[in-house]
C-alpha cells in the first residue's frame, strides 16, 4: 500500500475554479485500485470546512504564518479530507485567490507557503501513526513543499511536482524569504530564486523527485520558449524527470446515461435522444429551432482559450448556418464582445455569462460541437467530456486537445477513427475556417453521427493514466513497477 497526501489548493466537488479540481476531486478513487491511498491536503475555504464530516482535530500548530492553524481531518465530497483550519489565512468567501475587487488576495504568498508548509510538516510525521510515503503537489500554490523537503529537515516521503497549467507561477518579490520558514540554503542554491523574485513553481520544478504534466503533447511544448513561459530552461536541465500524463474524466459523474442534469439520458445507442436537451438548452440561451450545428463553450472566458478570436468568428459562424452557445466568465472585452454577437444575431448567439456546473452537464449533453479554440492547453476536459456526451469537439492542435482528438480529414473519415476537427494554427482564419468545415461535416448526417458514437465510445476514464500515476510513486519508492499488490 502506498500512501500519498495530494495538496492542492481545489477539488472537486468542494472548491473549483477550474480542471484542477476535477483532476484532484476524480483520482483518488482511481489510484484506490491500484494500492494507492490518497489523503488531500485543502486549505480551510469556507467551503471546505462546510463541507467536512466528521472532522476531528489530528495537529494545532500554534504559530501558522501569522496566527493559530490546525489541521482537522475527515471526509468531504467523497475524499479524505485534511484541512487547514486557519482563519486568518483561508476564512474568506468566495474565489479562493481573489477578493472582490477581483484583485489576488496580497497575502496570497503567505497562504499558499502556508498550504505547502503544512504538507511538509506532515511528510515529516505530524500526524499521529501516519508516515505517507509522497507528497504529490498540484500547480504553484503548492509548489513551495518540495522546496522544503529538499532544504529544512529531512522526511522520507518522495515528491511529484505536477504542473497543471505553466502559466500561474506564483511569483513574488524576494523580500517574502525571511517569513517563509525555508533553509537558507534554498537562497543560496538558487532553488526558488526567479528572475530575481521568488517563484513557487519554479521552485517545486527545482526541487522535486518526479515532475508531471498533464498531457504528452504539453510536457513537450514546455520545454521550448513557446510554451515554456520562461522555465523551459529548467525543465530542459530536469527533463530525464518530466513526463506527461493525460488527465481522465470521472466517467460516473459524467455519465449521459444517468446524468441528473440532463433533461434526456441517452446512450451511444441512441444520440437522437441529445434532441430534448437541445431544445432545453435553445430556450434557455433564446435560440430559434431552426435546423444547424449549435456550436458551443464551457470556459474561463481568457486570451488562453483562444476566445477572443471566437468573438471575430462569431459572425462567419452564423453565416455557415451555425448557432453558438457560450457560458463563462472572464475578460470584459471577450463578454462584452460575445453580449455584442448575440445582440446581432437573436435567436442564433446567446450568452451566459457567469459559472454554472449543472448547466455545463446540459450543454454537454445537447449541443453539436464544443469548441476550444485554445492557444495553449495542458490537457482541456471539456473537448473529453465533449467526447463522452457525443458534443463533437472542435480544437486546436495544442497540448493535451492535441493528444485526445483525432481530426475528421477525409483519411481518418474513411478509416472511421475521426472523433472531432482539429485545426492549426490557433488563429482566427484557422478557425474560420475550421468552422465552415465544421458546418459541411454536421451536413452528413451518416458521417456525424458515426463520430460522435465513436467519441462516445472513446476510453476517457482515469484509468490508464491512474496507472501511470501508481507506476510513478513505484518507481520513486524503488517498488516493483509493475506490481499491483503489496510489496
Ligand atoms: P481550465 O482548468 O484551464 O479552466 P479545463 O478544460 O482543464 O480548463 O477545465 C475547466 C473545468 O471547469 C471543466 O470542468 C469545465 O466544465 C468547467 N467550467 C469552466 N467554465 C465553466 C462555467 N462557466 N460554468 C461551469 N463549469 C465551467
């Protein structure tokens, strides 16, 4: 039995804010099956509390960063939970790193240093009879930990850096050195020190035993400048320890047979079926019912989606017979250019803005296309829950939407492999045009259909890469790889 404490600052269905949360919410029970036992680590948001059951007191640790912590574990949201009951960092409504002004929490330093020293005092033996055996940490919030296991003193548990997405690196100014509790040393090997500054990620990149990705196309664009966003030059020096790992979806919750957010379940067996969600869905976003592909998003609305250039095409959209559905919020010039779309085009564009989990399970299940025209992508789940509820995705050919579409040219048409289109580059012409043959596909019926059952029939599980993640933790323990049981 391999025991792993997974920190991170989300998981679903707790605190989300994006895919990091479905990845750290879905692979616990995965890696159950594989002899892996997953404790996760959650700073004490309102939410999680809220959520805990059963939570007893396990650690107090009197001094936490400038006030009283505790760590309290129990369940919550079908995970083993340990929370870091510490008000004065975490009690505090709403997105877990902005306040309302929209503007990063100032403190945010102190609250992820926090999240990732509490995992290391843990890997050092905190808690009563628990020795975890690696400490897997998601994205820069926690990306100080190994950085504190390779400098204060030591603890036997090995460490996974896993980047889920490169461009939030939790960069600060060096003054915060002297209050984040870290070896002298960490200064003088230049472990955390970036571009002059202090970089959280940097410094997990630096420092841990084993380096992940998201998806194989990801982990290779991010040793090059394109992508890198400025440490490819360290992942280049540390790439024997970088792989990448494609994310699953949890195929229980995502189910189009028994999804209760769906106004009609329905199967590979019977698509047609999708029709009453997509009537549900043309009312709710005000579309006409005329007939066309009813192209749709589920995303943070960021220059990254590639969703201003969305805005550019929305017109063409229509022209090719389309309609377009978006849910999302972010930049104000993308939703006041998409408000601007729909007001030109009532009854073919419409626009919610705003977050809303239920309906993205009606979207999934009723529109034709989910489009994610990213600029960069790590992995992408919604072009995988796309696949899964027959929403074909349309993508560019980035990171993991790369390694999880196959593109619908003619050869992967007649060899019946397509699963959706795949364009490049993430430019607005690419995508124009990538949406008129989008529109010609939608119009053979035989050839649409016959992709969406084969998406549908796609292995979006977690369980191969659930495996991997257990070969991982073998291999840094110097276990048998391959072996399954325990040894
Ligand atoms: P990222 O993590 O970069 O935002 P991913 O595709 O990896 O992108 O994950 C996004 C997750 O957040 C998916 O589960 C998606 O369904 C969900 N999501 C994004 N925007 C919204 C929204 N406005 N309402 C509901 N769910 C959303």
């Amino acid at each position: 039995m391999i025991d792993v404490v997974s920190v991170a600052s989300e998981a679903h269905p707790l605190i989300k804010t994006g895919g990091l949360a479905d990845v750290t919410g879905a692979l616990p029970a995965a890696l159950a099956a594989h002899d892996v036992t997953v404790r996760t680590l959650l700073p004490g948001y309102p939410a999680v509390m809220g959520a805990l059951e059963g939570g007893r007191v396990v650690a107090e640790m009197p001094d936490f960063f400038g006030g009283f912590g505790r760590l309290l574990a129990g369940r919550g949201g079908g995970l083993d939970i340990i929370a870091i009951d510490a008000p004065h960092l975490y009690d505090r409504p709403g997105n877990p790193y902005v306040g309302p002004d929209r503007k990063d929490w100032p403190d945010n330093w102190k609250r992820f240093a926090g999240l990732s020293f509490a995992a290391y005092e843990i890997g050092r033996g905190l808690l009563e009879n628990y020795r975890p055996d690696v400490l897997h940490c998601h994205d820069w919030q926690a990306g100080l930990t190994p950085a504190y296991v390779a400098f204060n003193a030591p603890t036997r548990a090995k460490t996974v850096m896993t980047v889920h997405n490169i461009a939030f690196q939790g960069r600060y100014e060096w003054s915060i050195f002297n209050d984040l509790r870290i070896d002298f040393r960490a200064a003088q090997e230049n472990a955390i020190e970036y571009f002059g500054g202090i970089g959280f990620l940097k410094a997990g990149l630096q420092t841990a035993d084993a380096l992940t990705t998201v998806s194989p196309t990801y982990a290779l664009e991010i040793k090059g400048p394109a992508y890198g966003m400025g440490l490819e030059g360290l992942l280049q020096v540390r790439a024997e320890h970088l792989t990448g790992i494609l994310n699953g979806i949890d195929i229980h919750e995502w189910d189009p047979m028994t999804d209760l957010k769906l106004v009609q379940h329905y199967s590979h067996n019977s698509i047609e079926q999708r029709a009453g969600n997509r009537q549900a869905l043309a009312q709710r976003f005000g579309l006409d019912d005329a007939p066309g592909p009813m192209f749709s998003v589920v995303s943070r609305l960021t220059w990254q989606k590639g969703l201003d250039m969305l805005v550019e095409v929305a017109d063409d959209l229509v022209a090719a017979g389309g309609k377009l559905i978006v849910l999302g919020s972010g930049d104000a010039e993308i939703e006041n250019g998409l408000a601007g779309a729909a007001m030109r085009h009532p009854g073919k564009v419409g626009f919610v803005r705003g977050y809303d989990e239920p309906l993205s399970h009606l979207i999934q299940g009723g529109a034709d296309v989910m489009l994610v025209p990213s600029r960069f992508e790590p992995c992408g789940l919604t072009q995988l829950y796309g696949l899964r509820y027959g929403c074909v995705p349309l993508v560019s050919r980035v990171g993991g939407l790369a390694d999880t579409v196959i593109d619908a040219n003619e050869a992967a048409v007649e060899a019946g492999v397509a699963t959706g289109i795949v364009f490049a580059p993430a430019t607005v012409e690419a995508l124009r045009e990538a949406i008129r043959r989008t529109a010609r596909l939608y119009g053979r019926d035989k050839v649409w259909r016959k992709m969406q059952r084969r998406g549908m029939k796609s292995d979006v599980s977690w369980e191969l890469s659930a495996e991997k993640y257990a070969k991982l933790y073998r291999r840094l323990l110097g276990m048998n790889e391959n072996a399954d049981s325990n040894d």
